[in-house]
C-alpha cells in the first residue's frame, strides 16, 4: 500500500509541474480573448459595408459580353452598357466614399489596407466614362471591367488585416456586417456577443429613425424664407408620398429581427414593431399615384402634410427604453455599448461637436471650413454662395441649381465638374448645424 500511495503522488507532482511523461511540456494556456472596442466595432462595420458593396463587381460584363455577341440583342446592347457602368460607378462610388468616412484604426495594418483599397477604387473610378458621355460604349465599359477585375480580393485582405490584432479581431467578429474570423481563447461571460451586438444596433438605429419621424414639424418642410418658396411644392409633395414608405422600412427592418432571448428586450422590439404597423395604414403608400403632387398647390398639400405629421406623431416608443433594458443584462449592456448605433450605457446627453472655425463663415471663403450654423445663414465658398437652413434632424441646402436636404452624417454636393462644393453635416442640435465645407 505504502508504495502505490508514493506513485500517485508522484504522477501528481509530474503534471503539477507542466511535463508529460514523456519529457514534452504543456502547450500553455491561450491568453484571453480580448473585449471588443466600441471605436473597433465601428471600424469593422464601415469596412466590411464597403467591401460588401464590392461584392459581384467583376462578373457584371459577362451579360454584357454575352449580349454583344447575339446579333438579335442588339437593340438592348446600348441600355445593358449603360446600366452596367451606372452600377459600377455607384458601387464603387459608395464603396469609396464609405471607406473616406472611416476614421484610422490605430492599427497599422488595418489603416493600410483601407488606404489600399481606397487607392485602387480610385483607379477604377479614373476608367469611368466621364459624366458628359452621351452613351458610353462597349470599349469603355470592358475598359472598367478589366480595372473592376484587377481589385485585389479584399474579402481576404481584409481577414489577414484582421487577424494581425487580437483587439480589432474581437471587434470585427461582432460587427453586424462582418463575417467572423475564428480566434481562440477564453471568452468573458459578459462578453459582447455578435447577435446581441446585431440586436442592439438595429433596435437603436430604428429608435433613432422613428424619434426622428416623430419629431417632423411643418415649419422644417415650409421655409419662411422667400427663396425657398419656389420649392415648397415639391418638399411637401416629397413628404408626403415618402412617409409611408418610410414607416414601411422600418417595419420590415424590425420584421426579420431574430429575437435577443431577454424577454423585457424582445417585449420592446415587439411593442415598437406593433406601434408602427399601426400607423403604417394611416399614410399614403409609396404606389399611391402622388408622382404629380410637386405640381399641387401649396395650400392643398399644407393639411394633407400637416395630417401626416400627426400621424407620425403617435407613434408610440414602448417604456422602458433600450439602454435600461440594456443595463440589467450585462451581456446585452456590453453589447449595446458597442453597438455602432447606440450611445453606451451612462454617457453624458448629446452635445454639438466642436466646429474648427466657430461661427467664423468667412473662413469658407477659402473654399474649407468646418463652422457652426444656428438657424439659417449664407455661406460663401470657393465663390459659390447658398443658404443652409437647420431643420429638426438636418439641414436643408439651398444652391442656384436647386436644394439638398439631409440628416445627421448626410452630405451633398453641387457645383461644376472641376469646382464643386461638399457640404456634410457633422452634428445637429436644437436649432444649431455643425458643417463641413470643402470644394474640388
């Protein structure tokens, strides 16, 4: 007995020391995974949206070729050609202008390759017709394929970034848009986890459209000021026939919502979603005939937007909201602070972001400025003067060629080629605009 005692506590103390038997250490243990950031999560969402918007770009001429080489398809030769570089110059324009939004990693591999592919859309872009083509032809549009066919496959460039840096790792791989790549280690508990990550984002980016629907007041669609009233037709026939479908998008966004598992957060999803399928019936359908309300007086449209406006109003946002939902689970409250759409739990109110010249309009004169704009003011830049006017969620845009009108993150720009003015509106709050102005 004496003897089978020693030789237990000897096999003991051979693993207690690391080693096996036969002389080879312990693979050590694999350090944690680390928590995801919230500035990563965001990064790894805006990239992957761009890299998805590339998706099926080199394989678009292969219809066009086909059709090039069937005398009896002639006719639709010339319209395929156009469709095919309208839709590689829009994806390719929205890919680059997404990754151009994107602020740095930090990370410098991750930094390299969004300047890369933001270098090679560039090239692509160069091989586009220019606008001023009447038709473009069969030459230019494989002249584009053969650009679009030479991007490198940035799906698995983007992989390889990812998996040079365990933070932006755990990040990217609960980044709604992204594809997860595997990484190993222990996971905390109350980790952020993809699907709450997914839950949180789009609950909070629907609570944030239907405040703003809410909120729409009739003094945003019907300017005051004379020189916008030249326009007031077509802003309220432009409201009018677009709320419905407004509505109707979010309602099917909250649709195909797979539930969170928390029951207080799938009874807010489901009273929000039920509110709005309410209201829904109540506007005008987006097939509803009201192409010719532009052309309606003012006076018609006034009561009928004015009813509208009432009737987003009560849309009800269920109680208790989101982040205290969010807060008594810590699972979904980390997720939702890293939520790229949601505020974290506990952050103060929202306030303006500094504007780099003040209230200094005169600084855009230049042609760059970034300036803060109360109510309404006329700025000139470059040489081209238009009015902006602050709305309730936006800034409405008045230039000689017409309007532009977006929300918060929204840009516009108008102009003549060689000499256009981008205006984007950085924060909006209470009356008050932040605007980034440059000219190119």
């Amino acid at each position: 007995m004496r003897v089978r005692s020693a030789v237990v506590l000897g096999a003991f103390a051979l693993v207690a020391a690391g080693c096996t038997t036969g002389g080879h250490a312990l693979p050590a243990p694999l350090p944690p995974v680390p928590a995801a950031a919230r500035a990563l999560v965001a990064w790894s969402q805006a990239v992957c949206t761009s890299v998805q918007a590339l998706q099926g770009l080199p394989t678009g001429i292969d219809e066009v070729n086909h059709t090039a080489a069937d005398p009896a398809q002639a006719d639709f030769l010339a319209s395929q050609i156009t469709s095919y570089v309208s839709g590689i110059t829009g994806q390719v324009g929205q890919a680059g202008q997404g990754l151009k939004s994107v602020p740095p990693s930090g990370i410098k591999a991750a930094d390299a390759y969004v300047m890369q592919l933001g270098k090679s859309l560039d090239q692509v872009a160069k091989k586009a017709p220019p606008d001023t083509t009447a038709q473009p032809t069969l030459a230019q549009a494989r002249d584009l394929a053969t650009a679009v066919a030479a991007l490198k496959p940035a799906a698995a460039d983007l992989t390889r970034a990812v998996r040079g840096d365990a933070k932006l790792n755990a990040s990217y791989n609960v980044a709604p848009a992204c594809t997860p790549v595997r990484q190993f280690g222990p996971v905390d508990a109350a980790a952020p986890t993809r699907p709450l990550v997914t839950w949180a984002d789009t609950m909070c980016g629907a609570v944030t459209a239907a405040t703003a629907l809410k909120a729409q007041k009739i003094e945003d669609l019907i300017i005051s000021d004379p020189r916008y009233a030249r326009l007031s037709g077509f802003d309220l026939g432009s409201f009018i026939s677009s709320a419905g479908s407004s509505v109707s998008r979010l309602v099917e966004t909250l649709g195909i919502v797979t539930p969170s598992g928390i029951p207080a957060a799938d009874k807010y999803h489901d009273s929000l979603l039920a509110s709005l399928r309410a209201v829904a019936p109540k506007l005008p359908s987006s097939d509803s005939g009201t192409a010719d309300l532009a052309f309606q007086p003012v006076e018609r449209l006034k009561p009928q937007a004015e009813q509208i406006i009432g009737v987003l109003a009560s849309i009800a946002l269920p109680t208790p909201d989101v982040p205290t939902i969010a807060a008594a689970n810590p699972v979904l409250a980390h997720s939702h602070d890293v939520a790229p759409q949601c505020r974290p739990l506990g952050s103060p109110p929202p306030t303006l972001p500094p504007a780099a010249n003040g209230t200094d309009l005169g600084a855009c004169a230049a042609g760059k400025c970034q300036v803060l704009v109360t109510g309404q003011a006329d700025i000139t830049a470059s040489g081209l003067t238009f009015t902006a006017s602050v709305t309730s969620n936006g800034v409405r845009i008045l230039q000689d060629s017409g309007e532009l009108s977006f929300g918060m993150g929204g840009s516009g720009s108008f102009g003549t080629a060689g000499h256009m003015v981008t205006v984007r509106l950085s924060g909006v709050l209470d009356g008050k605009a932040v605007l980034d102005i440059s000219t190119g």
